[in-house]
C-alpha cells in the first residue's frame, strides 16, 4: 500500500512526489532507490512533494526529507494554515484518523528548525502555479495544478470539523474528505509534457473543483502529456473524460499502483475495462501476491467476530520505470509489475 514517484530533472538533480515504505523496512523507499543507483540524497533531492494527506501517499516522507537536506518541500496551501497545525500537534486527534498527519507534523518540525538555521520554508501551492523553471534542464517546467479555491477551501473546513468534534469529545472523528487538497503536478520536457494525476477526484456538477477546475483555468499549461500517472489507484470517482480529449497526447504512457486497504480494491477490473477504451495498454506496478498462510480456525473465528473485514496484504511491492530515449518512452519494470 502506497505510491512513490521518483523523477529525474536533469543535470543529476532528482524530484519525490509522495511516499512510501517497503514492508519490513523503514526506509523510504524514494531512498533505497536513490542510493541503488549511487546517489547522495542530500546532494541530488531538490523538491520533496507531498500531493495529499493520506497514508499511502506519505508514509516515510518526514525521513525523506531529512534526508534530503537540500530540498524545498511543496505541499497544499490548507498546511500552512493554524487550524492543520492544531490537528497535527493533538496526537489524541490526529492518530485517530490518519497516520499520515503525523508524517506532516514531523515535517512541519523539520521545515521550522531548517527554517532558524536560515533553510527554506514551507513551500505551499495553488492551481496553476509553477514552481520550478530551468530552461536547460531534462524538465524545463514545473506546475502545480491544483487544488483550486474552492478544493482548497473545501479542505479547510474539514480540518476546523474535525477539531470541533474533537473539543465537543464527538465519540467518533470524521474520515479525512477524499481528497480535496490533492496536487496533480505538470511537468514540462523538451520531449513533451507528464501529467502527475495525484488522487484529484472528479465532481462532474460543478466546474469549480476537481478536474474541471484544472481544465477550465485560464493560465493553466497548454501542452499535451505524452506520459499519464494514473489518479487515484485508477477508481472510476478521479476519471474525468475531459483529461484524455484537452490534457494527453493520443495513446500516452499511462502508469497507476493499486490500493487494498480498503473493502474494495482498486482498480476493479470495470475501472480497467474503462481505462482501456481510452488507451491500448496500462502499465501497473504491482500484480504479484506473496503465498497466503493457512490460519487456525479459532483465529478466524476471533477476526471474524471483531472486525469489519479483514484482508491480509499479500500484493508485493513493485515499480515501473519510464525513461525517453529519441523522444520515445522506454517502459519496463520489475517481477511484480504488469500490463493491464
């Protein structure tokens, strides 16, 4: 469970967008990669990003980020905001509902202490904002996408929700919204452009948030995607038709990880039939399960009486790597990884 985009800039400097973890180890796994191929975090990191809030999207990236000791970190608007920090320094509140607030908070302490020894600060976007731009660089462009206003503020008032339930000692907090807050991120090469979906979900009723927002902004990049990181694990709630006719080149690389924490896994196999009236192929970073356990019926019976449901994580980690050689995407990946 989670996703990690490792993307290399040019020049020898490297991006992360969100985090994860490999089963068993506590380190991210943005770092053993890095260093797999002999590079020093601390030197090549230059931008940390972190679409979201949930756990599959930012587990490990407080240690990401200390180690990259050289790199700006980006995230929504909605964290710089007082009434996210009140959420995050009330462990009792914050673990409640979500591991991944306590990722931010850590993230909050390490940005602040950069920030005395004269670092960067909390580097927070909107839609349509670019944040990074190096004409002779692989990626010449960077922008943010999202989230619009009215996501953003949407997000906001969750967060002032959950601190009023926690004060009137509601017995239950809110869920996290969906994902209100979620980066999508454009980046422009001299090969064409890669569309970095996040979680950003679809509301087809108004134009004001999700996607339409993304499509209908003014100032927003007009260059088509060659390369697509599928939204939100592929679920059917984050596909807006709108992105494949005004946002992607026809037939672009598209790539999504799974996600099996919750009763539905995703993506069905509807969302990859709906996915595949779109484009050829999918190219997905894991379908590999590790062999299942036996278990003793006295303990079945103890997970059955007291829980909901119970699914043991059996879906290896796996990866998929794109690279453009002669203005064409070269994609392979390892044993767990697959073509839908």
């Amino acid at each position: 469970m989670g996703e990690c985009v490792v993307i290399h800039l040019g020049n020898g400097e490297w991006m992360i967008v969100d985090s994860c973890v490999r089963t068993g180890s506590k380190t991210p796994i943005a770092i053993e990669y890095l260093q797999e191929l002999g590079l020093d975090v601390a030197e090549s990191v230059k931008s940390v990003v972190a679409t979201h809030w949930h756990d599959d999207h930012v587990k490990g990236i407080s240690s990401l980020l200390q180690e990259a000791t050289n790199a700006r970190f980006y995230a929504a608007g909605v964290f710089r905001r007082d009434e996210f920090l009140a959420v995050s320094q009330r462990r009792h509140i914050a673990s409640k509902f979500s591991s991944g607030v306590e990722e931010l908070a850590k993230v909050r302490a390490i940005i602040a202490q950069r920030k005395e020894m004269g670092g960067g600060a909390l580097e927070t976007v909107t839609a349509v904002q670019r944040i990074s731009a190096s004409p002779n660089r692989a990626v010449r462009e960077i922008w943010a996408l999202s989230p619009s206003a009215e996501d953003a503020e949407r997000g906001f008032e969750h967060i002032a929700s959950i601190i009023d339930s926690a004060l009137g000692k509601a017995a239950r907090l809110p869920s996290l919204p969906p994902n209100d807050v979620s980066v999508v991120l454009h980046l422009e090469t001299a090969a064409g452009g890669i569309l970095l979906g996040g979680d950003l979900e679809h509301h087809p009723s108004t134009r004001a948030r999700g996607w339409h927002a993304v499509l209908d902004h003014p100032g927003r990049p007009t260059g088509a995607s060659t390369l697509y990181k599928i939204p939100h694990h592929g679920s059917h709630n984050a596909d807006c038709p709108e992105i494949w006719q005004h946002l992607l080149e026809e037939e672009p690389v598209c790539v999504l990880t799974p996600f099996e924490r919750g009763k539905t896994p995703l993506p069905r196999p509807s969302d990859v039939d709906r996915i595949r009236t779109q484009v050829g192929r999918v190219f997905v970073t894991s379908t590999r399960r590790y062999a299942t356990t036996r278990r003793d019926r006295a303990v079945d019976k103890v997970i059955n009486e007291t829980t909901r449901s119970f699914r043991p994580h059996t879906l290896q980690m796996g990866h998929i790597q794109a690279r453009m050689v002669n203005k064409e995407w070269i994609v392979r990946g390892n044993d767990a990884a697959a073509i839908l």
